[in-house]
C-alpha cells in the first residue's frame, strides 16, 4: 500500500507539475489585441456574441501554436487606424485594400484573399464600369478605398456628372448601406465582389450584383490585408506573419477557408499578378 500511495503521490505531482509548465507558458504568450468591425460578413462578424468570419479565423491559424495570444475587439471601422496609431491595437483585420496613403503609414501582410470590385444597384439594375455611374449617389466610409476610387473618378472626369458621396461613419455597416439602395436613399454602394454577393444573399435584399469588369487602379486592387502598426513591433510581427500566410496557403487552409466563408477559391491567385 506504501509504494502504492508513492505512486499515486509521484503522479499527482506530476500532474501537477504538467499543469504549473502549461499556465506558465500560456501566461508567458504576449498577448496580441486584434482591432475588427464585426461588420463586414463574411471576412468578420459575430453569431451568437462569437467572432466568426474568414479573417477571424485566418487571425486564429496564423498564430496556432506561437508564442502569441490573440484577442478580438470590435470597434468601429473608422476608428481602427487611429487606435492602430494609438497603441491600442497591435493589429487589425478587416478586408483590408492597399492605398498609398495607408501605406506611408501602416505596414501590410503579403495578401490573404483576392476579390474584385463590384457595384450592388436596383435589382434589374446593371454597371459594367465607373462611366455608368456619373450622376449617380451614394454611400461611403471616409478615407475608405471604395471611397478614393469615387473621389478619384470625379477628380479625373470633370466634364462628367460628379458621382455624388455621402459619407458615413463606421457605424452604418454594409448591410445598412445596400438597405438604403432599397428604400431609395441612394442608387448605388462600390464595394468587394465577396461581401457584396454575401450580404444580399444572406439577407435576402432585392437588389443586383455587377463585377466591374475595368481594371480600377492598381495591381493591388481587389486584394485584401492585414494591417499593423509601422514600427518595430510591427516589423517583427509582418515577418512571423507573412512566413505564416504561405505556410497556410501551401497546406491548403487558406483555400478551405475560402470555400468556407466565400463560396469559393478566392486564394489561389494572390501571388500570380
């Protein structure tokens, strides 16, 4: 019964011992803070107060297994830049595009999903470019990429019918915007081919879906990114990143992911322009 007993006693110190190593290094791990809308289905959202969508659980497989611990919060989209520039953030998923501007003061992930632009009209109602939509009003999130082309447009066609933008805070989502194309408050909302079919699908609004055909832009245009800060931590973290989003797209996670959030292989084209 003694050496029993010494058994017994040598595993639960074990055991105990086991467990003391796994919260050491749990509590070890730096802790990252994930900056999201939850509002921009299905690159993120929220069902059942959880976070879901493609980048929340991109987030989650690129540091699986690291020396980081990633928590999610949602604030507002026009609010993510300035909490990056803050500190409060360390970095940021949000179907993120390229722009210069952003560029000179955040730094970028290699790419995680390519789409393309696509204009949501009246249902019946079809554009196949930028042309068609001279004259016409709508909805955009200030400093926005959809938002730039528009004021781009304007600036490059002034002999044409400006393309009137209503800009909106980071409050008004999506869903919100293309619900105002319904009740007529504007004729149109630029946005990703991805989330545009998504959200009318999802939520069963009567409106049409029309991929742009044209190259708007750059070579980066229908890419999507992980933002983060543009200093040294954010140095460090691009690299880990970066080594991990190839890793993951070699293995065949991103292309399940893909076809899981989008429908479809979005993925496989990222690094072929």
């Amino acid at each position: 019964m003694k050496k029993i007993y010494q058994l017994f006693l040598l595993t639960a110190l074990a055991a105990l011992s086991l467990a003391g190593a796994s919260q050491a290094q749990a509590s070890s791990k730096k802790v990252l803070k994930v900056a999201t809308d939850s509002d921009t289905a299905p690159f993120t959202y929220k069902k059942d107060d959880k976070f879901k969508g493609y980048d929340i659980d991109l987030i989650k497989a690129i540091f699986k297994h690291s020396n980081y611990k990633v928590t999610f919060q949602t604030v507002p989209f026009d609010t993510i830049s300035t909490g990056i520039d803050a500190g409060k953030y360390d970095l940021a998923a949000n179907d993120f595009n390229y722009n210069k501007e952003r560029a000179e003061k955040y730094l970028f992930s290699d790419p995680v999903s390519k789409s393309n632009y696509a204009v949501t009209g009246a249902k019946g109602k079809k554009y196949a470019s930028l042309n068609d939509l001279s004259g016409k009003t709508t909805e955009a999130l200030s400093g926005s990429n959809y938002a730039q082309i528009l004021e781009n447009w304007n600036k490059e066609n002034p002999n044409k019918k400006p393309i009137t933008v209503n800009y909106v805070s980071g409050t008004t989502g999506i869903s919100n915007r293309l619900k105002d194309i319904e009740n007529g408050k504007i004729d149109f909302i630029l946005y990703d081919a991805i989330s545009s079919s998504y959200i009318v699908k999802d939520q069963g609004l009567d409106l049409t879906v029309s991929p742009i055909k044209e190259s708007l832009g750059e070579s980066t245009d229908g890419l999507e990114y992980i933002l983060l800060p543009k200093d040294e931590e954010g140095k460090k973290l691009q690299k880990f990143i970066n080594r991990r989003i190839k890793v993951l797209l070699d293995d065949g996670t991103l292309l399940k992911l893909s076809k899981t959030y989008f429908g479809g292989d979005y993925v496989s084209t990222i690094n072929k322009d």
